[in-house]
C-alpha cells in the first residue's frame, strides 16, 4: 500500500535495536531514507554494535496491484481473496 516501509536488515540492527525504536525512527525521518538509515545504524551502535550491519529500507509511493493472470485464477479456486 502507498506509504508502506519495508526494512530488510541483518541482525546486526535487529538484535541490537527494538521494533518499536525501528519504527520511531521511520516515522520521524520517513522523509529522507538515507536518514533513516543512518540514524538506525548509528542506533544500533550506540547499542553496542556487536555486528555489522546490512540494511535496506524501501518504501511503497503508489500500488501496484499484481496481475491475476492464469496463476491469479487458478489461486481464486482456493481463496475467495486472490
């Protein structure tokens, strides 16, 4: 959906920085994602930074609905939600 983050991480930022501070951090610079990232790095080594850390943030700026295709009908027998 428009205004979706998605943040794939390695467990240097994961274990060293709780959800909830993850998510503060997006919605507070959601603006600018080198920001964000920078200031989740800086986190998790305030933190301790037991590991290195790998990040990717992306963010969602309009849908884009999947194609139902064959696969999307065949999909539609088992969930009435496909």
């Amino acid at each position: 959906m428009p205004e979706d983050f998605y943040v794939l991480c390695s467990d240097g930022l994961s274990d060293m920085v709780e959800d909830d501070d993850i998510q503060l951090t997006i919605s507070t610079f959601h603006a600018n994602l080198d920001v964000v990232g920078q200031q989740l790095i800086r986190l998790s080594n305030d933190h301790g930074g037991r590991d290195n850390i790998s990040l990717i943030i992306g963010h969602v700026a309009q849908p884009f609905p999947a194609r139902k295709g064959l696969l999307g009908s065949v999909l539609k027998w088992f969930n009435s939600t496909a």
